[in-house]
C-alpha cells in the first residue's frame, strides 16, 4: 500500500481549523467588548476559533445584563451553558482534555 501525503485532499476529511477570535465586533457595546477581551485571555488556550465569534458575542451581550442587573429570568444559566462551550468550567476542561 502507497503513503499518502497528508495534503492529498483524499486524505484529508476534517475541516481545516479557524484562524484566532480576533477583536471583538464592532457592534458590541464599550462593555460588551470588555467582556469579550476578559474570556479571550481567561479562556484555555486554542479553544476559541474565528468560528466562535457569534458564540462569544452572544454570551458577551447575556454578561452585560447580567452585570448590570437588568437580566430576565434564567439568563444565568444560559451564561453558564456558554462558558461551559467554551471550557471555562473544571467539568467542560476535563471534557476537551484540557489540563487545569
């Protein structure tokens, strides 16, 4: 049996990974976009991808209510289930295989 080299698009069946996250969007708010700096440098390393960032500005726009105590009923937990998307909970970290 031939080797193949690994960029020969027959071999390749995963998607290619996204760049970084980036900056956050223009359309979040001074402290929207505060918010989104805080989980891009707390977050684990090569968890958050280009593809993330509606994601991100989601739980971003849900942690400016919060923290302004404007939030309705259970966008606690919906906050919650978003840092847990992005490995910021021990249970998620031991999920992705990520130390610490």
């Amino acid at each position: 049996m031939k080797n193949r080299n690994v960029s020969d698009p027959a071999v390749q069946v995963a998607p290619s990974v996204a760049g970084c996250i980036g900056d956050p969007p223009s359309r979040l708010t001074r402290e929207e976009g505060q918010i989104w700096r805080e989980i891009v440098d707390e977050c684990p390393p090569g968890v958050l991808k280009s593809y993330d960032r509606l994601g991100l500005a989601v739980y971003c726009r849900i942690e400016a209510r919060i923290r302004a105590g404007n939030a309705p009923e259970g966008f606690e937990a919906e906050a919650g289930a978003w840092l847990e998307e992005f490995g910021m909970t021990p249970a998620a970290r031991v999920r992705m295989g990520i130390a610490g």
